[in-house]
C-alpha cells in the first residue's frame, strides 16, 4: 500500500496547470501563478513535519526487487512527459504574461523550483 503514495511525485510537475488553470477560473492569476512555490517551500514541509521520518526502510534484497519493479520504472518514466507539460506551460503563461509581472515572476520561479526537483530526480533515477 506504502507504493502508491509514490503517485504524489506526479503532483509537482502538474502544479503549474493548475495554477494557470485555477487563476483563469478564479480570476487571480497573479496570485495562483505562486502556488507552485507555496506548495514546495510552504505546504510541503509542514506535511512533511504532521507526517514525521518512516524509518522502515527496505533492506539489500527488498531494493534489489524494488528497482527491477516495472511499477517504478513506469513512474519515472511518466515524469517525463509532465515535466515537458511543465515548461510548455510555464512558458506560455509567461509569455502572454499571465498575472503581469508579478504573475510572470510567479511561473518563472515556480518553473525553476518544479524543473530542478523534479528533472534533476528524473534523470537520476533513469541513469540506474
């Protein structure tokens, strides 16, 4: 059951069309165009303290059926189209200029935090 919480990897890279979406639909673009950073620096550690350190962690011979798991190697692999949905729609909000200056400095760093987590990760869970 613990392995489907993985599936919250795929949040991330998914914040900012919510963002530009949920700022379309509430008329504050300006606003919501941060919410990929509040989540990350904001919402995430607090969950992060309410949930505490699971020190159950797998020995040599569970890792070893882990990482030949396809399960995880689709998860990964399904990061990788959503961190290109990130920069496409990043950049589009951008460049129309969703939220105005503001807004545009809300995706540009939101962008960078989601991109720098999330691909830097990716890519060294494809180099295994």
């Amino acid at each position: 059951m613990k392995r489907y919480g993985f599936f919250f990897s795929l949040m991330l890279p998914v914040l900012p069309l919510a963002a530009l979406l949920g700022g379309r639909w509430f008329d504050q673009a300006a606003l919501f165009a941060w919410m990929p950073m509040a989540f990350s620096f904001v919402l995430l550690p607090l969950l992060d303290a309410a949930v505490g350190t699971d020190d159950n962690n797998p020995t040599e011979n569970e890792l070893n059926a882990l990482s030949r798991d396809p399960f995880f190697q689709y998860l990964t692999l399904v990061v990788v189209p959503l961190q290109l949905l990130n920069l496409a729609v990043c950049g589009y909000a951008f460049v129309v200029g969703e939220g105005g200056v503001i807004g545009q400095l809300g995706y540009l760093l939101g962008c960078g935090v989601v991109s720098g987590s999330t691909a830097i990760t990716t890519a060294h869970e494809l180099i295994h």
